[in-house]
C-alpha cells in the first residue's frame, strides 16, 4: 500500500507537470514522457542533476526507444520523493510555457 501512494503521488505530480507517464505495474520505478521539455533524455537528466541535485536515468540507458523519457525510482522515504518532485517541477517549469 505504501509503493501505490508513492506511485499515485509520482503519477499525479507528474500529470500536474505535463507529463505523460503511464501506471508502472509491478516495478518501482516510472518513465515519464520528457520531449515537451524540448530535451533529449541525456541532457534533462545532467540539467536536473545539476541544477536540483535531483538524479534521474536517462531513457537512452535502456535502449534507442527510451529517447526522450528519464527513469524515475519511487523506492525511496516519501520525504524525499517529495523534495525530489519539487526539484522536478522547478526543473521543468522552467522549460514548459
């Protein structure tokens, strides 16, 4: 029960941000569409690093197809999914009009 409130909190952040990102079933982690950003995967994933000490993987790492989505892990405390969420929104406000 506390994966799926993780999950629906990452879920719901990430539909307030303009990012699609479907339900991930049994793992803990999800891949949510970045291409509004106008980045590709590698280069959100150093900005965001860089500039919200927020660590995400690269779509790329998984295979050609992952082009322009990021690996994102809920297995972690809730208060730092929190703060990592709001680096995100920060992170990505500043590239979505």
């Amino acid at each position: 029960q506390e994966y799926e409130r993780r999950r629906e909190l990452l879920l719901g952040r990430f539909a307030k941000m303009g990012l699609p990102c479907f339900s991930p079933g049994g793992a803990f982690y999800a891949f949510p569409d970045i291409r509004k950003t106008g980045l590709d995967s590698k280069k959100f994933a150093m900005e965001l690093l860089e500039e919200q000490n927020v660590a995400v993987v690269p779509g790329t790492a998984f295979g050609e197809s992952g082009e322009g989505f990021v690996r994102c892990c809920y297995a972690t405390e809730p208060t730092q999914l929190k703060k990592a969420l709001n680096g995100i929104t920060e992170f990505v406000s500043k590239r979505i009009s």
